[in-house]
C-alpha cells in the first residue's frame, strides 16, 4: 500500500521515468521479438544470424550496464536525456538500411545506449524517491517496461501491414521522439535529503552477505528469461497448435507486465524481497515450460502471461531491493546486477539457436531455461539460508563471551 501521496514535480519525475524505459527497454530493446518473425521473412534472416543480432544488443547492454556505474550522474538527469537520444535513433535507423553489418552495429549501439538508460534512470528515479520517502512508487516506474512491450505488441503487425517491417522500427521512432521531448521537460533535477534508515543492523549486515548470492541469481535469471524474451513470438510460429497467436502473445506479455511491477515490490514489503524473487522466478519457470507442456490456446496464452507478470517485476524487486543494501552507491550496484544480467542475456540467444539447430523446434531451449531459472532458485534460496546460519551462530558467539 502507497502510504504518501506524491506531489505533481515527482509525479513528472516517475512519468519521465516510465517513458524512458518504454524508449529504451520496451521499444530499443523488445521490439526486436515481435519484429524478428517479419525480418526473418522479408529479409532472409537465418536462425543463427538473427542470434547474432540478438548477442550483438546483449552485449551493446552488458557493456553500458557495467560502465554506467562509473557514472555520476549527481542527481542531473542530462546525461540521461543525451543517451536516451542516441538509443532513440540507433534503433529507429533499423528501419533505414537493408546491410546486416549496420544492423550489427546498431543493435550494439542500442544495447549500450539502453544499459546505460536503465542503471542511470533506475539510480537517478529510486534516489529521488527514497529522499522524499516515497520509495514505495518504485513498482509504478518499473511499469514502463511492460507498457512498452504492450505498445510493440499492438502497433508492430498494424505498422507492419502498411509499411513493411522497416516501418515498424521507424513508428516506433516516431514514438519515441514524442515521449522523448515530455522526458525532456519533465526529468528534472531534485534537491537531495538524506536518506532515513531503513533497517536494523542485523537486516542491515544480512543484507550485505546476501548480495554475491543475489548477483549470482540475478545473472541466471538473465540467462533463464532472455530465450523467451528474445523468442517468444518465433517460439509460436515454430509450434502448429499456437502459429495463430503468435502475435497476440506479445500483447499479453505486456498486459501482464504493466502491473506486475508495483504487484511485486507491494508483495516483497510484505513477506520480503528474497522470498517473492525466489517466487516470481518459480513462477516465470512455469510461464516458460508452459507452451512446450500445453501447446494449445490456454497453455501458450497462460505462459507468455506468466512469462510478462514476472520479468519485470523480479527487475523491480532486485533493484530495489539492492538500492536497499547499498543506498550510497545506488549507479554501481544497479550497474553490477545489471551487467551480469547481461552476461546472461549475451549467452542465452547463442544457446538457444545452438539448440534449435541441433533439434529444429525450441523445446530443448525452453526446458534448457526453465533448469536454469531453477538453478537461480535453490541458489537464492540457499544463499538465504547460509546467510540466516552464519549471522545466527555469530550472534550465539557474541552472547557466550
């Protein structure tokens, strides 16, 4: 529950926020998958050159999520707005050349311009809120994401019907230029306050072990959800009882993801931020597997929900949560978890068309990312669990001397 409302100037600032991941994540970043069937198509796109061009943006986003936290931004959000820019045209330019190496470039100039929007914003929003103690809005920023896959999810095969897939990418430009100037205007810098504290010192200490375990897990994850989140729209093409909805599974990711953001971080407060990550991941397993299990209307319409209820929302927790350890040094711990998310978005497009190769249909792929998700789990939860362990028996040494 929000307990204080928020005047109209950090209202501006969440907005600005929310377009600015529909920019650089929903748009930069996942249109690709409802746009990739259409390239595929009119281009002559191979499996295997299509996962290049999916690596090529995980790699662009490894890179600018890790040099983002050597950034310091110092409550101006300039730098933000500059960046957002280049992200606008280097995906927007998709649209403007039929040369795959350009394409390669692009999509790497995107994913570099789309890391360093995503650590730079999330620091820039979760800091301002927090000073004026509002750091339950945090869900609501991270909606952005889900909006903007809602938004390819409906304007790609409309755009795509007039203009080809080329007119898609500049649409969404077009889009983007609009919400760019509203970013513009209303990402303005805040005075800083100090921050409250906001836990006792055996949170505080229990907080701190657990974070190599979290970094651990966030990485799995990255590599776990990139193969649907990279391929879900060609995951429906490649399986007969599904081909139809192929497009309209794009769209339930996005319905899903809009609330799911606020949802998440509403149930972390509650019953805390270890357990509901472990349990949204749980959940996205399920979501993965899903189409594979049932592959009809209500398994592969029920999975990609699953799938976009829970991506973001194990985003919005994990940051939060990791500006909750390290409120100092909010760019360079978002910037980490981001980066080595990022190594696993690097690697799971490369896995996954290795296996489809090997196999012809993305089954193997998908029990492939469902047991890694799984991983991320038992290793979170076990990390918990250590962490629990180690703290308990110093505090029975500390009560015997």
């Amino acid at each position: 529950m929000i307990k204080k409302k928020m005047d109209k100037r950090h209202a501006r600032i969440v907005m600005a926020g929310i377009f600015s991941l529909m920019i650089a994540m929903g748009f930069s970043r996942f249109a690709y998958t409802p746009i990739l069937p259409l390239m595929k198509s009119s281009a002559g796109l191979s499996e295997a050159a299509s996962g290049y061009l999916a690596s090529c943006n995980f790699l662009g986003y490894l890179f600018g999520a890790f040099y983002a936290g050597r950034i310091n931004h110092k409550g101006n959000p300039r730098i933000i707005i500059q960046i957002l820019l280049a992200n606008i045209l280097s995906f927007a330019a998709m649209g403007l050349t039929d040369d795959y190496f350009i394409w390669l470039f692009l999509r790497f100039i995107s994913g570099v311009s789309s890391g360093l929007v995503f650590v730079l914003c999330s620091s820039f929003v979760l800091d301002s809120l927090a000073k004026q103690g509002l750091a339950s809005w945090s869900g609501i920023f991270y909606s952005g994401v889900g909006i903007g896959i809602l938004i390819t999810g409906i304007s790609v095969p409309i755009s795509n019907t007039y203009l080809g897939w080329k007119g898609s990418w500049l649409v969404l430009g077009g889009i983007s230029i609009f919400l760019g100037l509203l970013v513009f205007a209303w990402l303005k810098m805040v005075p800083g306050t100090n921050d409250k504290k906001q836990a006792a010192e055996r949170e505080k200490a229990e907080q701190k072990e657990i974070l190599p375990w979290l970094v651990l897990a966030y990485g799995l994850e990255g590599l776990g959800y990139i193969i649907s989140g990279t391929f879900l729209v060609d995951i429906f093409n490649g399986i007969d009882g599904l081909r139809s909805m192929s497009s309209l599974s794009w769209v339930f990711v996005g319905l899903a993801a809009i609330p799911s953001t606020f949802i998440w971080v509403t149930v972390a407060k509650k019953v805390g931020f270890i357990f509901s990550i472990c349990l949204a991941i749980c959940v996205q397993a399920a979501g993965v597997i899903l189409p594979v299990l049932v592959p009809n209307m209500a398994g592969g319409l029920l999975g990609a929900f699953l799938f976009g209820a829970t991506f973001m929302g194990i985003t919005a927790m994990t940051t939060t949560y990791a500006r909750m350890i390290q409120p100092n040094n909010s760019s360079k711990v978002i910037g980490l978890l981001t980066g080595v998310y990022g190594v696993g978005q690097i690697l799971g497009p490369s896995i996954a068309g290795f296996l489809v190769s090997l196999t012809g249909n993305y089954s193997i792929s998908l029990f492939f990312a469902t047991a890694v998700l799984l991983t991320a789990v038992l290793l979170l939860g076990g990390g918990q669990w250590k962490t629990s362990n180690k703290l308990n028996r110093k505090e029975d040494a500390e009560c015997h001397t």
